[in-house]
C-alpha cells in the first residue's frame, strides 16, 4: 500500500470530486508528479475503484511516447502481476486492456492530431504540459479542451507539471491555467517558490514538500542551492525547476529579471538632449516599434500595429492575457494603423517624429533601410548590419546599461517593453555570438520593441564611447 503525503491525498480528492473536470497540480522536479499520473490511471484501470468505469478508455498524454513510458512503467508495474490485463509495449504504441471489463488505455503524444479522437475517454492524464512543444501543444491543448464540450461527453483532463521549459509566459495556455488557480470548474494546486527570497530554506522547503520525508533529496537541493548562488546558468535552472519560477540567465534571456529589476529603480532620467532611437519594422502579424534613450539612459518606446485584425483578435492570436493590447493602445504606446493589414513605414515615422521631433539618429537593419528612408522626413536614418558580431555588440552594451547603469524606464513605455521582453530570447553561437530570436510561433511573439531597444543600445553606447577619447585628448592639449 502506498502512503500519501497531504498534498497528494488532496490532489486525488480533486480528481475523484465530479464538481472538477479539469484538475492541475504544478510544482518543481523532485514532487512525484510522474508518480501521481500513474496512481490516477492505476485507479481508473482498477474495478471497483470509485475512478473506474467498465468498458471506458483512459489515456496517457506526454511530449513523445518516450516521455509518457515513465508513467506507464509505474503503472505496469503496480498491475500486471494481477494477470488481468493485456499489454502494448512497442516502439510506436503503449497501452492495456483489462480483460474482463474491457477497459483501456492508449498513450498518445503532443501531435495534436492523435487527441481529435477522444470519445468514450473517461480521464486523460498530461504528464509535464510544460515541456511541450509550443505549436503542437497548443493543438494538444485545443484538442483536448474541445474534446469536454462534446455533447454527452464526461471526460475530467488531469494534468501534472512543472511550468518550464515552454510554459514560462503569460499568454501559455498551461502557465495562464496553473497562475488563475482554482475557479469554477477547475482545481489548480500550485507549488512555486518565491523569488525575492529563492535561496532560503524556508522557501525551497515549502515549493518542495518530499524533502521533509527524503533527507537525500534535502541534500541535493541545499547543493544545487549553493553552486546557483555563485552561476547565473545554475540559478536559471534552480529557479526554473525546483522552485517552479521560469527563468532564464543572461545567456537565453534578453535581460535577467534581476538586471531589468535594477533598470526599474532607478530614478527615470531626465527627458533632455535629442535620443538615439532604434526601429524595427514588421509586415502582417509583426509590429513595427521604435524606442529611443536619451543621454541620460532614460527609454521609451512606442509601437505600430496593423488594424485588421482588431486588437482583441489580436490578443487571442498572440495567446496574451485579455487586455493587453488595448492597454498599451489606451496609454497611446501602441498606434493601430485602421483599415490596413500591414502598418505603413510612413506611420512609424510619423510616430518617432511625433514622440521624439529630430533624433540624433534613427537606427534600422539595413533589409528595411530604404522603405523607412523613403518616409523619413528629415529623420536621420541610418542602416544597421545585424551580423552575428554587430548583434552581439548591441545586445552586451543593453545589458551593461540594464545591470551598471544608467539605463531607466519611462513609466509609460513599461507594459509595452515587458510585453516585447518575454517574447524574446538570445541565441548563441559555438562561438558565444548572440543574436535575437522570437519566441513561440507563426510569427505570433512581439519581440519588435525589444529589437528597437537593442539597436538603440548598441549605438548610445558607441557614441558615449566615441566621446571619451576625444574629450581626454583636448584635456592633454589644455
């Protein structure tokens, strides 16, 4: 007989009340979470066990097949010494049927097409909605949520993960169900630590309840702990999966949520002297987007979308909290260009001459040069190679001004720059060059500002150092 802990007695409470159809437990590595998927289908493949049902068929879901053999195995194991069942075990399929009741159950993977067929399914089991691959598990997720409106239908989805490594932004259909908490009728239990005090035992105690029965399993946690403290890489991943916090170090992320943190308070600097602005322009989903530092560090940013579609079908395409978008076009950060499915270049202008009048320079890679000089109207545009070399230049002159200063942030300009930030993440070469990438896919993530933001640093940073030499040389002379 298996002794629960609370938690675990509490989460399969949840699965067995019929007020819940849908059932989610996130928490970090090291909670059994395979352990518990494995304990439900064990019960619904049992007879007499309130969760089973003669004649239905359960099913196992995971990123790959692979995935989904570790919770088979624990369900092998606990039932196949009874005799009752007959087993799949192959390369391509797992499943078992209970030979007396014909009852079953199918493993399937993220390829979205293999849950369109969810009829007669009592209980569909996710292990680790969190590693998923975005594109196909969004379809999963459709799949499976559809599956419950079928008329008739009576199927409960439980899913059991950590949020990382995809699940890591507003808009992740797992990280907006896991952040809602329990509502209506949806049970969520959430384990996560806390991030302003990640390295304190109490917190990683409570985001990690097995350490209080595996002395072994203190031990590994209180050495990740101490190696995260001194690599930012390792402090990542502890964050990500064993206090449940998805992060990113200054590798894969734009800025480190510490380095922007620093950004933000600072004390915004002064709106004086013209900027340098940086733009980047889009056509069909993509924005256009500009953002400019003046010579005191201080950043704003602004931003151009098309109209058609309309911001909320917008919002729903890009998979980002209801109301984003018409916040930042409520603030003014965000034009929508009515009418049109592609935001003209001449609108961008218009907006960086409207916002800024006459930069000191308006930098833009060079593919897009000449459809934003065309329309410049005085601006000062000039073209900026984005080279694996040039991209790294401007990407460690943001991250010196994010983490030593004096980058700050206009108020105003803040929700647009953080909705740009999460869809963004740095690529590295073998030879430790980065350029930006977007995250998810169809060209849905908005990385426009965040692109802006990175030609604008690369070049206040070259002029500030262009200065200096010639400075200290009239100081000689005098």
């Amino acid at each position: 007989m298996v002794r629960l802990l609370p938690f675990q007695r509490e989460f399969l409470a949840a699965v067995e009340n019929p007020a819940y159809d849908t059932v989610a437990l996130s928490g970090p590595r090291g909670l059994s979470k395979t352990f518990l998927a494995a304990q439900v289908l064990i019960r619904c493949l049992t007879p007499g066990d309130p969760l089973h049902q003669p004649g239905m068929e359960y099913v196992l879901g995971a990123a790959s097949l692979e995935q989904a053999r570790m919770a088979y195995s624990f369900i092998r194991l606990a039932l196949e010494g009874t005799g009752e069942y007959r087993w799949i075990d192959s390369t391509t399929r797992l499943g078992a049927t209970h030979k007396e009741s014909n009852t079953k159950l199918r493993a399937i993977s993220s390829n979205g097409k293999t849950a369109f067929g969810l009829v007669n399914v009592g209980v569909l089991v996710l292990d680790e909605p969190g590693g998923l691959e975005i594109a196909g598990g969004q379809v999963l997720a459709d799949a499976i949520f559809t599956a419950q409106g079928k008329a008739g239908s009576k199927l409960k989805v439980v899913m059991i993960g950590t949020l990382g490594p995809m699940a890591t932004y507003a808009g992740h259909w797992w990280y907006d169900m896991v952040s809602a908490g329990t509502k209506g009728s949806v049970w969520v239990k959430h384990f996560q630590g806390d991030l302003d005090s990640w390295d304190n035992w109490h917190t990683i105690r409570k985001a990690n309840p097995l350490v209080n029965v595996d002395a072994g399993f203190r031990k590994k946690l209180l050495s990740e702990r101490d190696e995260a403290r001194k690599d930012t890489r390792l402090k990542a991943r502890f964050l990500t999966y064993r206090l449940n916090i998805p992060s990113g170090d200054e590798v894969r992320k734009l800025l480190t949520v510490d380095d922007y943190q620093l950004a933000l308070t600072r004390p915004v600097g002064e709106r004086s002297g013209r900027p340098i602005v940086g733009a980047d322009m889009g056509a069909g989903r993509a924005w256009s987007a500009a953002t400019a530092i003046y010579p005191s560090g201080r950043v704003e940013c602004i931003a151009v979308a098309p109209g058609i579609p309309s911001i909320s079908d917008q919002e729903r395409r890009d998979l980002v909290p209801k109301g984003t978008y018409q916040r930042l076009v409520d603030s003014g950060r965000l034009l929508t260009a009515e009418g049109l499915r592609v935001q003209p270049a001449a609108m961008l202008a218009g907006a960086i001459r409207s916002e800024w009048g006459i930069p000191a320079q308006v930098l833009i890679d060079r593919f897009r040069f000449n459809e934003l000089l065309d329309v410049a109207g005085g601006l000062p545009v000039e073209a900026r190679v984005t080279r694996w070399s040039e991209s790294s230049a401007d990407i460690r002159s943001l991250r010196r001004m994010a983490a030593d200063g004096p980058m700050s942030i206009d108020p105003a300009s803040r929700l647009l720059l953080e909705t740009s930030l999460t869809a963004t993440d740095v690529e590295t070469d073998t030879s430790g060059n980065h350029r930006l990438i977007k995250k998810g896919s169809a060209n849905t993530g908005r990385d426009d500002t965040s692109a802006a933001l990175v030609l604008a640093a690369g070049a206040w940073d070259r002029a500030r150092t262009a200065v200096a030499p010639r400075a200290r040389l009239r100081s000689r002379a005098a």
